[in-house]
C-alpha cells in the first residue's frame, strides 16, 4: 500500500534552495497612501507601470470560492503549460528520473520531459482509450515520480475510469497529475474535491478552453498546501501578469456567460456528432466528453486535405499511436460546424 511523503519526492536543490524575494513580497500592504520607492518602477500611472501581485490574492480568492477550496491549495500559471513545467522542474531529478504519459495524449508533457531531461515511459491507452493499469503498475519503479493522466483526454475526447484512477492514486508513491483542461464540457465532477482524500493528487485546469481566454495565458493547479507550496518556491515572481489577473477576474465573475457558451458548444456537438453519422469518408466518431471530437477517416491525410482547400483547418492525428486516419474537430460556432458538414458531405468517394 500507499507510504506517501512528499519530502521524499521534492528535489533536494529544490528543498535547500531560498526562493527570490520580491519588492512586493516584502511589502504588500494599503496601496492609496503609502508612497513605493521599493522596486525600481516608473512612478508616473498609466495602469500598469506597477508589478503585478506576485500572489495574486484577490483572484486567487475569487476562485477559491467558487471551488470552494484554500486559496492555499491553489498555484496559478503562465498557462497550464507554465504550471506542468514547474511540477518537473521541483520533484524530477535530470538524467535520473522518469515520468508515465498515456498516450495518445497531450503532447505536452512529452515536450517537457526532454526539456527537463526526464525519461518519458510510454504506456499506451488500451484500444477503447482506457488506462492499462496493469502495464502502469509494471513500468513503475524507484524512480519514477510523475503520472500524468488527462481527463477528458486530449485527441480522444474520453473521461478516463474514475476506479482506474482512484487505484493508480492509492498504489503509487509519486504524484499524480490531472489535466482537467475540457472538465467544463463533461458531465464529470472535478477531482478537486479528492485532494483531502489523496495527498499525491494534483489537478490542473486553464482558462484556454471553457473560459474562451486562451489569449490571457492562465493556468491553475489544485494541490495540498504543501504541493503548492514547493511550487511557489520556484515560479517566477511575476509570472502572471496584470493584465491577465485583471481579466481573468471579470471573466471568472461572469460565470453566466461561460456557461452560456459551454451550452452552445455542448449542443453543436450534438448536431455534429449526428451529421457525422451520415457522412461517408467518416468511419467512426469516437464518444466524447470534450469541445471537440475524434474522428476516424476513410483516408484522414486526403480527407485533412480536401478540407484545408475548403478553407478548414482541423488537426490530424493520424501520426499519434491508436489514432490511425483521425482528425480531430474543434467545436465551432453554427455557421462553422455548418461549413465543416457541408464540405464533409460534398467530399467525393
Ligand atoms: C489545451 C490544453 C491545455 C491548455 O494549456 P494552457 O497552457 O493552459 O493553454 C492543457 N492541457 C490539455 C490536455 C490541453 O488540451
């Protein structure tokens, strides 16, 4: 069984190390009346000639709320990307270490493990894109500190099994990554409300996708406060910026209107997937949980082709292992998916 100790995983220059101290660290108090000689900016307002909070309290409040967690569970990003990165770069040892992905999946965490020079295990989804348990728990060893899962998992679009992952988070030492990014468009609950439950459970979600802010770069990691806390030892001081802390504020707050778009994109899968049923050169469109859904082409280069030429981009996958001759279609507006079924179907056999 599980003997789970955080201080075991932590990077021992990770452990050691004295994180920067900013200006505004030191002094973060009433701003109006209190005149700030402290780091070197321009004096004269013009919005943001100010750093920006590097904690960022006042959004980290607000979403804490509204996830009803700590504000001390929470690690906000340059995006998600910003956040897995940092994960490798406190708890993977270069050259030593190794890490599990599953894919096919978000090619990511594949990136970052030779950035960071971590060896990336592979473990394949099964053929209908569930974990493979049993190969997880044989390619574990000593050294292995990461699993990354990816729920609803990019290109497949599927929920991964809620028992599949409860047992992965029982029987492994290291940490377990959650890539919540399409949570919003799924019927599932976060796994925010586990982290009591399973301290080596780290969630992340964004605000690139459901939130339509993919432009403002905002990540967010749920973890234990001692997760979080090690990660906030070395991010960058300012890595979230004003702007971007401004605006996810006021699109965090207008909860009515997130919610208004993830109904439209939820219902214009639901069309998509049924003209999907009648088209020929579609072989197969795979269930899915995400704004966007896999497809399974006749010929997926040709038909990816075709579709370029109609003035459509979509992503072939058709290189990634388990996606032969898949596409994958983001969810549009009516007036895209429209022209997307409409060159689909005009296609020629
Ligand atoms: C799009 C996506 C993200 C988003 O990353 P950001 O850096 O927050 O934009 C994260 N994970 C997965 C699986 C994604 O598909």
């Amino acid at each position: 069984m599980r003997t789970f100790n955080l201080k075991n995983l932590i990077r021992p220059n990770v452990a050691n190390m004295k994180p920067y101290t900013s200006a505004r660290d030191e002094y973060m108090g009433t701003t109006s009346e209190m005149v700030f000689l402290d780091a070197n900016e321009n004096p004269y307002n013009n919005g943001i000639n100010r750093y920006p909070d590097p904690n960022q309290k006042e959004l980290k409040n607000v979403l804490a709320k509204l996830k009803d967690i700590s504000p001390y569970q929470l690690l906000l990003g340059n995006g998600s990307d910003e956040i897995l990165d940092l994960i490798f770069r406190a708890f993977c040892e270069p050259g030593k270490d190794n890490i599990i992905t599953l894919p096919p999946t978000y090619g990511m965490y594949a990136v970052l493990a030779d950035t960071n020079n971590i060896d990336n295990r592979r473990v394949f989804l099964t053929t209908e894109f569930k974990i493979d348990v049993e190969k997880i728990l044989n390619t574990i060893d000593g050294q292995t500190k990461l699993i990354f899962l990816c729920s609803p998992n990019n290109p497949t679009g599927n929920l991964l099994d809620i028992k599949d992952i409860e047992f992965i988070l029982n029987s492994f030492n290291g940490l377990v990554i959650i890539d919540e990014a399409y949570i919003d468009f799924s019927l599932q609950h976060s796994w925010i409300s586990k982290l009591e439950e399973f301290p080596n459970l780290v969630v992340t979600q964004t605000l690139s996708k459901a939130y339509a802010a993919a432009g403002i770069r905002l990540g967010i990691c749920y973890a234990s406060k001692e997760i979080i806390k090690t990660l906030q030892k070395i991010k960058p001081p300012y890595n979230v910026n004003l702007l971007t802390q401004e605006h996810a504020l006021s699109c965090i707050l207008n909860q009515k209107k997130i919610q208004r778009h993830v109904d439209a994109i939820l219902n214009e899968r639901n069309k998509l997937l049924s003209a999907l049923t009648e088209i020929k050169c579609v072989k197969k469109a795979y269930p899915t949980s995400a704004n966007f859904v896999l497809v399974k082409m006749d010929d997926a280069t040709t038909r990816y082709n075709q579709l370029l030429k109609a003035g459509i981009v979509v992503r072939n996958r058709s290189n990634q292992p388990l996606c032969e001759d898949c596409l994958r279609f983001t969810i549009g507006t009516p007036e895209e998916n429209n022209k997307l079924i409409k060159a689909l179907k005009e296609m020629k056999q």
